[in-house]
C-alpha cells in the first residue's frame, strides 16, 4: 500500500489477516498508532520508510514481542526526532532499517533506543542526496549494550576515529563502511576479532597498507572498489589476512611500483574470487599468482597487461573464470592457457588477434572443460575449422564485433546444444552446414551483418524462414536487397539450376556439357562411317 497517503495504521483494515509483507511506505504516517493491532506472527517485512514518523516509543512496539525474531522493519527516511530509550529492549529482528533518519537528531538518539536489542542488521546509514551528519565516537556506546551482526554506515562521516570507535562493535560479523571518507583505519583495533567481511568501497585510502589488515584476523571477505585516487598496492600489506577468500579491488586507480602480484598477495593461500579489473597498467611476474593457487574466479578486466613469463596462469589448476577482456594480452600466445585445466568460463573480448586468423589448432588445448568463451572485439577475419576441436563442452561462443565475412561449416562445434554469437561482423554468406545441425536449444544470432540476399544465399534463407526460433534478435537479422535491409518473411527468391553454383562449378558444369556435345558428335560422325 505505498503512497497511499494513510495518516495512521489504525485505518488499515487488520483483523484475521495473516500478512508476509505489508508496505506503507511514502503514506504519510504520523504515529505507529494501530501497530498493536497487526497479526505479525508470519510477517516477514513491515516497510514503513519515507513516512513522517517523529518519534517511536515502548508502547508502540508491543506487536513486535510475540514475532519469531526474523522480521524486517525498515524506518528509513522518517525524520526521527525522539526514540524512547530502552523501546527496543529484548525485541529480535532479521533486520532495522534506520537509514537517512539523522536530518534532526544524532545517531545517538537511535542506538539509545535500541539498546537491549538483537537484529542480524542494522543501518544507520545515509544517500547521496541526503543530508551528512558527523558521527562522534561517544555516539556509538550503545552498541556495546546490543546484539548486532551486520552493521551498514555508509555515506555517514566520522568525526573522530580511533580504536575507540570500534570497541563496541565487537560482535560484528559484516561491517560496511562505503564512502565515509577515510583515508586509513587505526592501527591497534582490538575488538574486531571475529569479522569476517569489510566493505570499504568509495574511500580515500592512498595506501594498501593503511587498512592495517592485521586487525581484522579472521576476514574472509574484502572490498575495495572505486576508491577515489589512486591505490598503492605494496607488498605483504594482506599478509595477515590467512582465512581471506574474496578480494574486490576493482575501478580503484590500483598501482603496482614493480612488478605484481607475487608479493602483494603474499598470505591469501585461502583467495577463491580476485577483482583487479579497471585498474592501472601492471607488469606482472613470471608466475603472479603463486601465492593464490586457489583461486577459482580471475578478474583482469580493461587493465594492461605486460606479461614477463610465458605460462603465468600454470599453477591455477582450480580456475573456473577468467576475465582478460580488454588487458591486451596475445589470444595467439602459445602457452597463455597453460595449466588451467578446470577453467569453465573465459573471455578475451577486446584483444586484436594479430593478423586476424588464430591459426594454432592446439590454442585452446589446455582447456578441455571451457564452456563460455568470448572472442568477441578480436579484429578476426576468418576461423580456422578445428580451433575449437578440443572443446567438446562448449556451450556459449560469442564471436560478435569482429571481422567475419563468411560463416562456414565447423566441425569444432557441437551444434547440439550451443548459444553462438556472430552479430555485428561482415557475414554475407552462410553455409548451410554451420547452422543445420543446430538442436532445440540452440540458437545462432547473426544480427547487423550484411547477410546476402541472392540465390546464392538459398539455402540458408530458406532454412532461416523455417527456424526463427533458432535465431536471437531476429528482428534485427536482416538481409540486403536492392540497397535496402528486408526481413526474411519478405524474401521471395526463385533460384534456377544455376542459382547458388560458385563460379567453380559454372565452369565443371560448362566442361561437362562441352564434353558431353563433343563425344556425341563423334558418336554420330563414327556412325556415318560404318553406314558407309
């Protein structure tokens, strides 16, 4: 019922309903007024954001006492002047919202409030579009006298920070701090012994080293994105960090004095998941990522690459992703794939392929077990018929944005069940054979291309008219007839014996009926003799 502009809950109809969710948010609400009267026992979410609830009291949270504890409250955007201190005491919730409540009052106000509570989250934080306020370390003492698991600040700022600030936060599990402006995190936090993810995204840290990583020993999980300036990323400064699994420092202006990421990671022997796409340019080691032997997702992603060895991906046996999209690494380096026999998902989208033509059969070789591969953007110009031989699994190929100009039968493709993507190239001619065999779950999109729209085309037209299923963006698969883009359902060819022969087979058919008329006419000339 949002944006239904009910002044109090009382005028909400309530009795025998059993609600999972109830919405009442941007309505206009006063007062809780009428709470008491809700079945919240099932409820799994009470959405009252947006409203213009001033104050919450003990009285009016009477309902919340019989619940199961995993309700969700959001208060978010009300502009709360007053909690009753204590109203929230021995009260249990899946999660509080009090996000954007801080126009008119500290977050001290709040947290008084709830003290005596258990929530698996709390967020006390704000928006962009939102007023700040400046959260002070004595505001955040009432933590200490609550059950809290996750704690959500972001887009708040600090006042002060020290290892004070943190004392009473020290049953967190997740603490997310994204964009509050810290340049460093202090460096002797002793209370943070059992978090286990950190969100930093959108700060200001200039350096790596400035998270003071050994004060969160038991971090499992790390993020990093969009850091404002740039990010010095020096060695051992994670070391620390033993249980670490997921590592995000994508979009953060990351930069690597040396070479990488050897040192850097130095410690993380537990890392599955990496993120260092957009990124400066980096010079790695011969093997960087030895001390990461299992890791199961890569992302390089729009970084340059300088590689200084020729396998570096050997010792990531366990790899299933990996992203080197736009890193301009050779797709033809003979040992680029080397040792990543588990890899499911690789995409090279945006590395020119240096004469257009991958022509190492064996290229893809050390993959057998690929099922997504993106060639996309690659400047390839033709594919060699048994490039793909060895990938007996794939069932995704995006070759999209590149140079093609004819698409030919592959007996590298299992067209059983496979999602091909040739859209956006030169594609004027299709061989029938590439596309035939295509199976009920498969499909083939061969969108923006000038795909010819003559006899010599046939086969294909016609199959396309039979098989629009079969075909993505079908709309826009279009051919080229008298210097316009039609629809196949328009096409209305009538191809004669002639129609389709390459200029080959004009020629054989040409010889033959020359040879067919001359040995008839020795036939008849030989006949005339013996009649004689």
């Amino acid at each position: 019922m949002p944006q239904t502009e009910v002044k109090d809950l009382e005028h909400i109809p309530s009795s025998d309903l059993q609600l999972e969710t109830l919405d009442v948010s941007s309505s206009g609400l006063q007062t809780l007024d009428g709470l008491t009267a809700f079945n919240l026992n099932r409820m799994k979410t009470l959405n009252l954001a947006r409203n213009h609830i001033p104050s919450i009291c003990a009285s009016d949270l009477v309902a919340f006492r019989d619940t199961p504890g995993d309700i969700d409250v959001s208060f978010q955007s009300n502009d709360i002047l007053r909690v009753e201190p204590g109203a929230f005491r021995s009260l249990r919730f899946g999660g509080l919202d009090f996000s954007d409540c801080f126009t008119r009052a500290d977050v001290s106000v709040v947290l008084r409030g709830l003290e005596g509570v258990a929530t698996e989250k709390l967020k006390l934080g704000a928006f962009n579009d939102g007023p700040h306020r400046y959260i002070k370390t004595e505001s955040l003492h009432s933590l200490c006298n609550m059950t809290v698991t996750h704690l959500n600040l972001q887009m708040q700022r600090w006042e002060d920070v020290s290892n004070a600030t943190f004392e009473c936060m020290g049953g967190l599990k997740v603490l997310e701090m994204t964009e509050m402006h810290m340049h460093s995190l202090p460096d002797n936090i002793t209370t943070m012994g059992k978090l286990s993810q950190l969100t930093l995204d959108r700060n200001d840290f200039e350096n790596m080293c400035d998270i003071n990583a050994h004060n969160f020993p038991s971090l499992t999980s790390l993020s990093m994105r969009g850091m404002w300036g740039r990010l010095v990323f020096q060695g051992n400064c994670l070391r620390s960090l033993s249980h670490l699994e997921y590592l995000d420092l994508s979009h953060s202006g990351v930069y690597v004095e040396g070479l990488c990421c050897e040192q850097q990671l130095q410690g993380l022997g537990q890392l599955r998941f990496l993120n260092l796409s957009y990124n400066f340019a980096m010079r790695w080691d011969a093997l960087p990522f030895t001390a990461t032997p299992q890791l199961r997702h890569l992302d390089c992603s729009n970084v340059n690459v300088n590689l200084s060895g020729s396998a570096p991906f050997r010792n990531l046996a366990l790899l299933e992703t990996l992203n080197l999209s736009r890193t301009s690494v050779s797709v033809t380096h003979s040992h680029l794939l080397e040792g990543l026999k588990s890899l499911v998902h690789l995409n090279l989208r945006g590395n020119p392929v240096s004469g257009g033509l991958v022509s190492d059969p064996d290229t893809f070789k050390p993959v057998p077990l690929l099922e997504s591969l993106v060639l996309a953007e690659c400047e390839l110009t033709a594919i060699e018929g048994n490039l793909f031989h060895a990938l007996t699994k794939l069932t995704y190929a995006d070759l999209s944005a590149n140079y093609l100009t004819k698409l030919c039968a592959s007996p590298s493709f299992s067209l059983t069940v496979i999602r091909l993507n040739f859209a956006h190239n030169r594609i004027e001619l299709v061989d029938i054979d590439s596309v035939e065999g295509l199976g009920p779950k498969s499909s083939v999109d061969l969108s923006f291309n000038p795909l010819a729209c003559n006899c010599s085309n046939i086969k294909f037209i016609d199959w396309v008219k039979a098989n629009v299923d079969k075909l993505m963006h079908f709309e826009d698969t279009l051919c080229n007839a008298s210097n316009r883009r039609v629809q196949f359902s328009e096409v209305n060819l009538r191809c004669n014996i002639f129609a389709g022969l390459t200029a080959f087979g004009v020629m054989m058919l040409i010889i033959f009926v020359a040879t067919a008329v001359v040995v008839i006419a020795k036939k008849r000339k030989y006949g005339r003799y013996r009649e004689l």
